[in-house]
C-alpha cells in the first residue's frame, strides 16, 4: 500500500452551475472553483479494491470564476456562501470519503476505476460514484474525471431569480487531482 497527499496547488476542480427556467437564456452559467482542499489517496497496486480515497473541501474556499459577467462575482459569491446555498458557516466542510474502488480497465500504469463514496454537502451524507481514469507515475498520481448530482439531494434549493431564471438543479464536477507520494 503506497500513501499519496493530494497536491491542491497541481489540482482542478471545478464545478459546473448550469441555469434554467423559462428565460434561462437571460441568466449566466458559473464555474466555482475548489481553492481550498486536502486528501490522501492509498493505492494498492496489486488490488485496487483495497485502495481508498479521501479528500475535504473548505466550503469557503469555493470561489466563482465566471468569464462572462464578471461584475456579478461578488453577487454570485456572496448567494453561494449564504445560507440560501452552501452555508458556509453551519456546514463549513464538504468530504468524500471512499467506501469501494473497483477497476474497469488496467493496462501498464494506466487505470479506469469506478469509486464509489459518501459525500457530504450541506450536512447531507449520500452515496457518490465517480468515474475515474488515473494514471500512476513514479513519484505521483493523477486522477481524472466527471460527476454529475442533483442539489436538492443534498437540501439545496437551486437559487431563482424572479421565477423565470434560476440555476440548474444539476451540477457538474470536472476533476483533475495530482497527488504526490508520501515517505
């Protein structure tokens, strides 16, 4: 069994806010991104079944990264810390802690794994698969993927402006998360 720390600062994570509703085309998509987080994987080269995996966000290390209507930032900023969204002071961390890994391909150093984990947002806990394609190299490991969750599975209601406009249920996490081998 070999330890990785997550490296934050050779990580992405981003997350995908859609929009929706009858005037949908009036609203901004948003892309928030994971600043401040931590995690350590363990890998077991022999039986990725025995691997694990465990990261935590620090929910007020989110931060909007939009391209488009950068004057609305510190709007959109200040709605996804209140407590209409993540709460960030109740609920000030957002864990995944894995509770099965299972291999779908393997060739060399090159693994596709399905990972399955408690998530927790929101003071929610349920159950998350994520889709992974990890590649090991000597001193790292690399780790892609794509998940995509309902928000009101975690008591969120999607934020509505007027009833016309409002945010997609459905978010989006693209992932690429380095870590880098321990002693």
């Amino acid at each position: 069994m070999q330890a990785y720390a997550v490296d934050p600062a050779a990580s992405r994570v981003e997350v995908k806010v859609g929009r929706a509703g009858l005037l949908k085309m009036a609203g901004h998509e948003h892309t928030v991104v994971a600043e401040g987080f931590s995690g350590e994987v363990l890998v077991d080269q022999e039986s990725a079944a025995r691997s694990s995996v465990r990261v935590v966000f620090l929910a007020s290390a989110l931060r909007v990264a939009d391209k488009e209507a950068v004057d609305d930032i510190p709007k959109v900023q200040a709605t996804m810390e209140s407590e209409k969204v993540l709460d960030v002071g109740r609920f000030p961390e957002i864990r995944f802690s894995s509770t099965s890994v299972s291999e779908r391909k393997h060739e060399g150093d090159q693994w596709e794994l399905t990972v399955v984990g408690d998530f927790e947002l929101h003071g929610v806990k349920r159950a998350l698969t994520v889709p992974l394609r990890v590649v090991l190299a000597p001193d790292s490991l690399t780790a892609e993927g794509t998940v995509r969750f309902p928000q009101k599975d975690f008591g969120i209601e999607p934020v509505s402006v007027g009833g016309v406009v409002k945010v997609k249920d459905e978010l989006e996490i693209a992932l690429r998360i380095v870590a880098r081998r321990t002693p």
